[in-house]
C-alpha cells in the first residue's frame, strides 16, 4: 500500500495538527516603510525630472513615466519571488560570483557597453540602460551569504577563510575601477566586510584586511578628478562655480528648505542650477520643498526599513537558517549604507559620489534590483512564519487540551 507524504506547511498538515491553516501577511514593518519610499520617489523624481526633460527636449514627463515602468516591473518580480524558497537561492549562490563577475565585464566589451558621461556602466536593453552592477550587487550578496553559511566556524578562526572574500571584493572592484565606478566598488566591498564582520570574524583579522585594502582605494583616489572632489568637498564654496559647483548648489538648496520646505514643485535648485537633480542629488530637492521635517521623514522610513530587515536576519539566525540570516542582513547593509552615503553627499558631509537614493532617485536599475531585494526579505519572514505556524501547529496538545476536546465531542 503506497503512503501518502504529507509536506510540511500544507493544509494536510494542518488539519492533521487538528488546525485550520493561517494566511500568512506579509510583514508590514518591512512592506509600508518601502512602499511610503517608492511612493515619495515617485512624486520627487516627477517634481525634480521636469525641467531636465524638457531641457532635453522629451517629453515633461518622461522620467518620471520611466521611473513608474522600472518600479512596475519590480513589483511583477518581487510577486514572482513569493513562490521561489529561499533554498533556491542558497542552491544556486555558488555560481553567483561567477554570474556577477561576467554581468561587471560585459559592459566594457565593445558594442555591449553604453557610455553616459565617461563612465561605460550600462547595457543597452532596447529604450533602456540597464546599470549591470545594481544586479550584481544581490549577486555577491547571495553568493556571500551562502559562503558564510558554509564557512561560518572556519570564517570566525582562520584567517584564511576570511581572507577569501577580500579577494572577491578586490576583483569586483578592479573590474568596476575600470569602468570607472569606485561607489560601486566601495559599496561592494563595504557589503563584504559588513556580512564577513556580522559571521563573528575576529577583530585582528577585520583589522589586517582593512589595512589592506585602504591603500588600494587610497590610491584609486589620486586620480586626478577624484582628487579634485576630495579637495573641494573639504572647501566647496573655494571654488563655488567649478569643482565646488555641485556641492555649494545642493547646500544653497538644503538651506532654503528650513523647516516646512518651500512647497512641492517649488524648487529653485532644481531648475539646471544643481546637477543630476532627479538622481544623483534628488534628496537635496526633496530637502528644499519639504524641509526638514521632510528630511527626517525620510531618515525615519530608512532607520526603521533598514532595521526591521537586520532583525528579520536575527531571527533567522536564531532558528538556524544562517543563509536566510546572511542574505537578509547583506540585503540590509546594501539599501542602509548606500541610503547612507547618498544622502551623505548631498548634506555635504561626504565626497561626491555617483550613488542614488535606494527606492527615491531616478534610476531604472537602482529601484529595480531594491524592489527585487526587498522581495527576498519578504521572502525570508514569510518562511519563518510559515514554519513557525507549522510548527506551533504540530506540537501535541496538553492531555487537558485533549480531554475537553473529547467532552465537546461527546
């Protein structure tokens, strides 16, 4: 007689457990703070892009109709993800590193690689570019976490196990200076110390690879132009109308927020006095027509976005999914320190650097890949959901629980 095999987490289950199963929600800590973000991106890209398109002689709405198609698309995927586990991913993170090394090297092959302002970032699918390194980004983050699942005891005592991934951070990052993008190699590199330092490597050996890797971006930052950015984000306003330029302009439009902001669509700024309004410097525009409670409203979104997913990595861990865990708090350092450092730049506390505002700045393949990461998250609670109902559902009830159950029958 063939036996029937009851899956865990089915209805079968459930009704053996003598429970009906739950519908599992999505966990809104993480879904309303990146859906509040999307939405806010939307209005600023529409309010930031309109000059810009119509100085380009398109159509006034054109980027935020872009921005809106990208973001459409991601949510398509990220529904998809619902049905894919987290163990699909944790079996294929292996060829991941060589997925993202191959998608970092396509742009510079000739005829495949689109040039946008000296840098050869992008691929060109149909109307759109697609920036290469947005997906290579959760690349190395699934490969990493399913490295550290498998390494997280040698990673914590030997050094030549933490080692490992520095190699792969200088490889991406060689490829990625010769496009040239050094946010992007400095973003990647900081994901892997970030996950590396989070599977319990030693201080002395965190140590000793930062010693090695300072003087290899210290060295890509004597490049001239970099030079000059370094030189005059330390004193901007020495040379307000060249290297300076893109600074002063942003605090002039940080400063005329104050408080409530001067209103949606009332920007002076963005009107071709600041560069990249509509991506690279959105969140100046975003400070000036909603001031500074808009500014904390956004770093509030952030802080609790950011957070909710590093306790989701937590709890993964406590139950033993290490590589949920990992991919979960990479997912977070990601959207935390790239949030971080675009926003950074834009109050001038930091170097100028060509990173966008995860879920905010224009940008067709930042805000897709986000969408798509976030999905993953999801992903990762509803598992943990679901198998903690399970689970809470299979435990034998208490011999009292039994009795009155048996007297209801009766």
């Amino acid at each position: 007689m063939k036996r029937s095999i009851v899956k865990p987490g089915s209805k079968v289950q459930a009704r053996h457990a003598g429970t009906a199963p739950a519908r599992i929600a999505p966990d809104y800590w993480v879904l309303v703070p990146a859906l509040l973000l999307t939405c806010l991106g939307l209005v600023m890209v529409g309010s930031a892009s309109v000059a810009v398109a119509e100085g380009q002689g398109v159509s006034a709405w054109y980027y935020l109709a872009r921005h809106a198609i990208f973001i459409g698309l991601g949510i398509v995927l990220a529904l998809s993800l619902r049905i894919i586990p987290i163990a699909f991913f944790e079996r294929v993170s292996r060829p991941m590193l060589l997925l993202a090394t191959l998608a970092l090297l396509l742009v510079l092959v000739p005829g495949l690689g689109h040039e946008v302002n000296g840098s050869t970032r992008w691929i060109r699918l149909g109307p759109f570019n697609f920036q290469v390194v947005e997906a290579a980004k959760l690349m190395v983050i699934i490969y990493l976490a399913g490295y550290l699942a498998r390494k997280s005891e040698l990673v914590q005592s030997r050094f030549f196990d933490t080692f490992k991934p520095l190699i792969l951070a200088a490889t991406l990052s060689l490829i990625l200076m010769l496009q040239p993008d050094m946010g992007s190699a400095a973003i990647i590199t900081a994901i892997i110390f970030g996950m590396v330092w989070l599977a319990g490597a030693a201080w002395r050996h965190i140590f000793v690879l930062g010693a090695l890797a300072l003087p290899a971006f210290g060295w890509a930052a004597m490049e001239p132009y970099r030079l000059r950015r370094i030189v005059s984000f330390m004193d901007p306003w020495s040379d307000p109308f060249n290297s300076g330029f893109q600074l002063t302009q942003a605090l002039i439009a940080v400063g005329r927020g104050e408080w409530l902001g001067v209103g949606l669509g009332a920007s002076i700024q963005k009107l071709f006095y600041l560069p990249e309004a509509h991506t690279d410097f959105i969140f100046a525009v975003l400070a000036e027509e909603f001031g500074f409670l808009g500014v904390m409203l956004v770093l509030g979104l952030f802080l609790l976005l950011v957070t909710r997913i590093m306790v989701i990595g937590l709890m993964a861990h406590r139950i033993g999914r290490p590589f949920a865990g990992f991919l979960a708090y990479g997912v977070g350092i990601w959207i935390g320190l790239q949030a971080l450092v675009s926003i950074g730049v834009n109050l001038g506390v930091l170097p100028t650097k060509g990173l966008t505002l995860p879920l905010i700045s224009s940008g067709g393949s930042s805000v897709l890949m986000t969408i798509i990461a976030i999905a993953v998250v999801l992903r990762v609670k509803y598992e943990l959901d679901r198998d903690g109902q399970v689970a809470v559902a299979g435990k034998p009830r208490s011999p009292a629980r039994r009795l009155a159950g048996a007297e209801g029958r009766a």
